[in-house]
C-alpha cells in the first residue's frame, strides 16, 4: 500500500453511522473527487466514539473482480 492510499483509506474508513445493512455489506468503495479510488473487503465494522463504526478491512488489488469493476471508475 503506497502512502496515499493509506492516506485515503484513513479518510474515508470513517466514524459513520451504519445501518444494520451495513453488517452484511462484504465489499465498501473509497472514492475522492468523484472517482472510485480504492475498494475493500470488509472484515468487520469496529465501535468508535459517538455510537459511530468505523471500516476494518483489506484493500483489493487489481485483477479481483470488485476491484477491476470498479476502481478508477467515475461513481
């Protein structure tokens, strides 16, 4: 992982406010400036302050499905 897209991903992982859907989501897009700029597998959704979760999961890499589908692609 380069240090942008650490960079991006502790952007986006997030403190959010997930609905229960969220729990059965496997895969999550981070995008920037309107572009799909990572995509991950979900391993879980970690607690953090303010009843909030946050993403914990790998990054994909170019040849997986999700990721070739998606990645580089305008949202």
């Amino acid at each position: 992982m380069t240090a942008g897209q650490a960079e991006l991903f502790r952007a986006n992982r997030g403190c959010w406010v997930f609905g229960e859907r969220a729990d059965r989501e496997q895969y999550a897009l981070l995008s920037a400036q309107g572009i799909v700029r990572q995509a991950i597998e979900i391993d879980g959704l970690v607690s953090v302050a303010g009843g909030r979760r946050a993403i914990e999961g790998r990054f994909l890499e170019a040849g997986h499905l999700v990721h070739d589908a998606y990645v580089g692609k305008r949202l």
